[in-house]
C-alpha cells in the first residue's frame, strides 16, 4: 500500500477546492468564483486499490500585507509541514504574476516531491496552455506536469498515477469509506459560508463567517435541529444578507439543506439561520485562531 499527505497550492481560484471534490466524490471543500473562499487546511481523502492520498487544501496565496492575508499565508506554508507531495494548480487561463512568482519561490525553497497540474484546460486556447506549460518547463523541469480540468474530471485519473508514483509504501491512515475528517460542526457551517457567499456582492463575502450554535439530536423521532449563524462585520451588511423581506436568508438556508441533508441519513433536518454583526472579527486574534 501507499499513503501519502499532499499539499495543493495555488492562487486564489486556481481551483483546488473543485479537485479535491472530484478526487474526492464528495462535498469536502466549498467552491465558488471568489478568491480565498478557503480559509483552512481541508483535508480530503482518497481510497483505491493502490493506497491512500490525504489531499490538504490550503487557502489560495495571496501577496498582502493585511493580517487576516498574513494568516491565510501562513497557514499555507505551515501545510508543507506534513506533506510527502506538493501539487502545484497552476490557472492557465490566467498568466504569471507576482502571487504565481511568490509560489514558485516558496516551491524551489521546499525540498518536497512536486507533481504540476495545470488546471482548467477545458476552456483554455491552445496559446494559453502552451504558454504555461513552457512558463512551468523554465521553473520546475524536472517536474511532472499534467493538464487537467478540475471542474470536467479531466486528466485526474492520470494526476492520481503520478502522485501515487510518489508516495511512499505505508498503512492506510483513515477506514476506506472515509473521504474527509472534517468535524461534523465545521463542515456545516462552511456548507452555510458557502451559501451565503453565492448570494451576496462580491465586495461582502470576505466580511462573513459562520458559527454552529446548537446541534441537537432527537434520537426518538430521528430528528436533527442545527441553530447556526451567519456574521458579518457592520449592522448595515445585515440586511443585504438577510434580502427584501427575508428572501435573501430564505434562500441560504434553501440551497445549505440540501447539502446539508446529504451529509445524515434518515433523519429529519431542522435548520434554523440567523445573522449577526461582528465588528472587526478579521483584527480579533481569538476568533482568528479559532476560524483559521
């Protein structure tokens, strides 16, 4: 057997929460257009004939100075930490900058086993994708480079033999139906996050976070009450949340049960949303701690 810890890294929206979830088949990291939706090292895992992965999603590197950006930073570089492999997602829809330069610096400067994927292929021009793949050639050529789509499930199968090629001999580290070691409290409040974060402007959804308040169990009449709320960090980002006459939160709460629902099997869901106001949470180091 082989079993392996791998780090991905990449740029906000690079699309490493979308392949751990192919990888994966399930709902273990929350996806969406807005950059650094990831905020903590998920873990996914993956079980074959060959072994096991444990996939670490890390929130996407973004150059800033700003605290809350230092923390995301730094929580990525703590991953490589425990990694035997680092995947590199490259975007080739987007050329090289300062963000993808900071990673390739970081990447020479790791000693670890690199396997690149250049992800979204399947809406990329020929130009774009002979672009990376000559940009990736100059930095790393001794590197095995792949181009994939994430998103359509294309060229994983072959990223899996690659990384398996790298991964040491070893006993499996979680029961093969496992696919995530995500607590159950943390998972349905990034599956609301995630909700939330698709219904609202593009200027709000890094003011949000979301806290499991009460997870209740009635094994009688195999029902399941979860009580969460959804903050954000001034009063007047409340009503955009909550929309005219409720429709806003109406509808987050709509599109979380049905993830949510997937996640307990016959039972009866209860979810009840609210949303609150937090103000400066990004400077408050506690909570910090706690969310990241």
């Amino acid at each position: 057997m082989k079993v392996a810890t791998v780090t991905l890294i990449g740029r906000p929206s690079s699309g490493k929460s979308t392949l751990i979830n192919t990888i994966c088949e399930g709902k273990v990291s929350i996806t969406s257009t807005t950059p650094q939706t990831t905020r903590n090292i998920i873990r996914g895992v993956y079980t074959d004939q060959r072994g096991q992965l444990i996939l670490l999603d890390t929130p996407g590197y973004h150059q800033s100075e700003r605290a809350f950006n230092l923390r995301l930073q730094e929580t990525t570089r703590s991953s490589f930490l425990d990694s035997d492999i680092v995947l590199y997602l490259l975007d080739v829809k987007r050329s090289a900058g300062q963000e993808e330069e900071a990673i390739i610096e970081l990447l020479k400067n790791s000693k670890i086993p690199l396997v690149v994927a250049l992800n979204k292929g399947d809406v990329a021009s020929k130009k774009e994708i002979i672009e990376a793949q000559e940009y990736i050639k100059t930095e790393f050529p001794k590197a095995p480079t792949l181009l994939i789509s994430a998103k359509e499930d294309q060229g994983v199968d072959e990223l899996l033999i690659e990384l398996f090629k790298l991964a040491p001999e070893g006993e499996l580290l979680y029961p093969e139906e496992t696919y995530t070691d995500q607590p159950l409290e943390f998972r349905i409040a990034e599956i609301i996050r995630e909700k939330a974060i698709l219904s609202v402007t593009e200027e709000l959804p890094h003011a949000i976070y979301v806290e499991v308040a009460d997870l209740e169990y009635d094994e009688e009449g195999e029902s399941i009450w979860i009580r969460a709320f959804i903050y954000v960090e001034r009063e007047t980002q409340k009503g955009i949340v909550v929309g005219h006459k409720g429709e806003g939160i109406k509808k987050i709460r709509q599109a979380a049960f049905k993830d949510i629902r997937r996640l307990f099997t016959n039972k009866n869901l209860h979810l009840d949303l609210r949303v609150k106001s937090n103000p400066k949470w990004r400077q408050n180091k506690a909570l910090l701690d706690e969310l990241l």
